[in-house]
C-alpha cells in the first residue's frame, strides 16, 4: 500500500484524506494539534508543524512516504519542497516552493521574466520613512505579508493616515522582518486554477470570482466558466504560463489570482498548491475527472492524465458565513433534493464558536451548484443560499 503525507488536517485538506481512503492509499496527517476535522480521518496522524521542515522530513523518511501534498493552503508548501528534493518525490521543489511562498520573491521573479504584474516595493518591518519608500508608488495601495495565506497580513491603504494601521496588520501576521507594498490595481478580480506535470502546464481554467469586500478583496466564491473576449482569455494564458515558468513550478496544483485592467491580465500571485474556496471542486465538475485523485496520483509519482477537452459542466459556489462572532445555535438545510445542488457542507456543528468573517478560514460551510448553463448554475446557488439557516448568537 502507498502511504501519502498530507500536510494540514484542516478543512480543505479533508478532501485529500477522504480521496486518499476511496483509492486505498494509507494517509499520514500531519498538522499542529487543534479541533481539526482530518485527525479522525487520517490513517496515522502527527501532531507537527507543517512549516517544520527538518522534523517533517525526518517523519517522512522513518515512514518512508511514496508522496507529500497539501491543498488550499500555502503554509506548508516550503516543506513539500524540501521532502520531494531530499527523498526524490515527485512534486516542486524547495526552490520554487520558497519562491511560491514568498510574495517578495515571487514579485521579485515576475520583475525579472517579464510578468506582467504590479508595481511594488520591499520594506523592512523595522522601517519609520515608509512614504519616503513608496513615494514613487500611487494610490491606492496594498500592504501585504510576505508569507501569510488566507488574505491575512493584506490591506488596502488609501492614504498616508493608514499607513500605521496597516503596518500593525502585517505584523500581526508575518515572520518574516520585511513586507512589500505595491500599487491597488483597480480592475476587475479573476482567477485560474492549472496544473504543470512534467515541464507542461496541462490545463488553465479560468474563473470568476465572488469577493467581500473588508481591507482588501477576499474570495468567498467562484464560478466558470468565466466569460471573457478570446483575446483577454489569451493574455491570461500567456501571463500565467510565464508566471509558472518563472517561478520554475513543476508537478503541483497551480491557483492563480488575477486582475484584468484595460483588457490586459496582470498576475497578483500564484501558488503551487490547488486553490481553497471550493476551487478543486470547481474543477472536478467542469471537467468531469476527480481532481483530488489527479493531485494524489502526481504527488505520488503514478502517470496522471488530464482529459480536459470534451467537457465543460458550469458550477458555482458560495461560502458560508457569518456576520457576527458567536456561537452556532441552529442549523438548517432545507432545499430539497435537486440534482444541480452539488454539495451543501456545515463546518461546524451546534456548540462551536465562530468568528464574524473577515479572512477565508472563517467560513462556516459552503454550497456547490451546478447547471447546464452558467445562469442556471448561479441562479441555483442563490436560490440553494436561501433555504440555509444558521443561527449565530
């Protein structure tokens, strides 16, 4: 039996464990302890720091793993590197993984291939002449962690007057001793999930995005197909495919987020890890293929396909969330049963506390829908959110 390591336990990585069981893989879960719904799922379970790299690799080697992956989350994606370089597994490498994982070298390699991206500077943490530093920047600008995921540590700043504000932010959410900021391009937000295996980027799926807005855009839905004019469909491909290439990303998950501005693509960032918010899952119905099998079988070094071309299924989706910190006292689903409602899912349960949503991990659930037209497929998910019920005091 293979056995696969899977970093984190949280709820985006449960889909892996759970594909994992289905196709007889033994998972091994590892993940700083906490009330993590893939510890009761996992084969064998390690309770570690995914960022730990040298006890992780230790771990793996003693298990000796035939693989190591995560899935919506960027925390632990230096340490797949590290473990596929020194146990030769197929996967990125330490190299593009540290790149991957940090938005002032991954800017840094955009500058440098040509990628079309925004202007930004780097800062030390330390630093009291910001303005001086970004003065040849223009409003309305991003201050952003270096190493942090789920949009923590990113903020809008419109004036001067934010700027300590925003500075307090990022530190809250950084171990790095700098951060970048770089110019607010104002223009319409889209995403792409891909994947590169072998040297080749074997399929890029534009998306629309749904997106709350607090200090900066967060993500808290999708939908495709996104309807764009063939010639900005292009650029996005070109753009993205650079961006893999000077990133040297190999044989991982891509998500991508986009700005579109004057019918041009510009890259915010890419990781090498599929997309969270429901994105594996928006790939799974437009294409038809288990994507979740695809990211284990290439982590695990098997031959991975991907049938991409005859089919193309619309699926949207939607968070849930809550609009106040609390407890959950009620939950309800009651739409009845309907083909094109592809997945319902609470994260919690009656009892547990949550947070008023601000960033991506405050989610409280999600719906999935689908249709034989876009239109059909939103208007299903607005009406599916309707007959949801959560009592949040």
């Amino acid at each position: 039996m293979k056995k696969i390591m899977i970093l984190g336990a949280g709820i985006y990585q449960v889909p892996l464990i759970k594909t994992a069981r289905k196709l007889g893989i033994y998972s091994i879960v590892v993940s700083i302890p906490g009330n993590y719904p893939g510890f009761e799922l996992a084969d064998k379970v390690y309770y570690e720091n995914t960022t730990d790299y040298d006890k992780i690799l230790e771990i793996a080697k003693e298990e000796q793993i035939d693989g190591v992956v995560t899935a919506g989350t960027d925390v632990a994606v230096i340490t797949i590197g590290k473990v596929c370089d020194e146990l030769n597994l197929c996967g990125l490498s330490f190299e593009s993984a540290q790149i991957a994982a940090n938005k002032l070298l991954m800017k840094s390699k955009y500058e440098e291939h040509g990628v079309r991206t925004a202007k930004f500077r780097e800062i030390p943490l330390s630093a009291d002449d910001v303005s001086y530093r970004v003065s040849d920047l223009s409003f309305p600008l991003i201050f952003k962690s270096v190493d942090s995921s789920g949009s923590r540590g990113i903020v809008r700043v419109d004036s001067e007057a934010d700027f300590d504000a925003a500075i307090q932010n990022v530190k809250e959410n950084t171990r790095s001793d700098y951060y970048i900021v770089e110019e607010f391009i104002e223009g319409e937000e889209f995403g792409a999930q891909a994947f590169v295996y072998r040297g080749e980027v074997t399929f890029i799926l534009p998306h629309g995005d749904y997106v709350f807005k607090g200090d900066t855009g967060v993500p808290i839905g999708h939908f495709a197909p996104y309807e764009l004019d063939a010639s900005v469909i292009a650029d996005a491909r070109e753009q993205l495919t650079a961006a893999i290439h000077a990133m040297g990303l190999d044989n991982c998950a891509i998500n991508a987020d986009f700005i579109l501005k004057d019918g041009k693509t510009y890259v915010l960032e890419i990781g090498g890890r599929s997309g969270a918010t429901c994105l594996a899952e928006l790939v799974s119905i437009y294409y038809d293929f288990d994507y979740y099998e695809k990211i284990l079988q290439c982590a695990l070094g098997e031959n991975t396909v991907f049938e991409c071309d005859s089919h193309a299924v619309p699926n949207a989706s939607m968070l849930l969330m809550s609009s106040r910190d609390g407890t959950i006292r009620e939950q309800t689903d009651k739409n009845p049963d309907n083909p094109n409602i592809y997945d319902v899912q609470f994260d919690h349960k009656p009892g547990d506390s949550v947070y008023k949503f601000h960033v991506g991990p405050h989610r409280i659930g999600h719906v999935i829908t689908k249709g034989d037209t876009l239109k059909q497929a939103v208007d299903t998910l607005h009406e599916a959110l309707k007959n949801i019920e959560i009592k949040v005091e």
